[in-house]
C-alpha cells in the first residue's frame, strides 16, 4: 500500500490535534509519521503520513472530512510509494 501524506493547515486551539488523529484513526487509516513544525499564534500545519488499513479506503474521502473539522483551514495530499520511502531511509 502507498504511503500518503496530508498536510493540514488549522488554527491551534485547544484540542486540535486530538481531533485530527481521533478522525484519521477512526476513518480506517494507521498514522506513520507526524510534523508538526514550529507553529505561529494564528495558524498550525500538521504534516500526517498515512497508509490506509485496507485497500477500499479513498484518501478524498479523509480529506474532505478533515476539512470540516472545526478549525481546519486547508488539506492538501501528497502521495509516496514505498520505493520513494525505501529511497528516503
């Protein structure tokens, strides 16, 4: 399976990031990596790679229902394959 990454642009309040896994995990999708860089008063990103537990997940479908989170601004996805990560190590 194919690992992909979301980078999630939120304001960081209270309870923010829970939220975000909580949803990531529920939807079916095993967390590999988190970023979280250094982050300003006004607004977070959260780089979160992903690989989904089955096949029939659809990466769109996490991607729209963390953009209705509270609080979230914007979603983007980049998607790796496991030679890219096997690369990368």
């Amino acid at each position: 399976m194919q690992t992909q990454v979301l980078t999630i642009e939120f304001f960081p309040e209270e309870g923010a990031i829970i939220r975000l896994l909580g949803l990531v995990e529920r939807r079916g999708y095993e967390v590999k990596t988190i970023n979280l860089p250094l982050a300003s008063k006004n607004k977070s990103s959260l780089d979160i790679a992903v690989i989904a537990r089955d096949a029939g997940r659809d990466i769109g479908v996490l991607q729209r229902q963390i953009s209705r989170l509270i609080g979230v601004q914007r979603v983007l996805t980049n998607i790796k394959t496991n030679e890219t990560e096997a690369q990368n190590v």
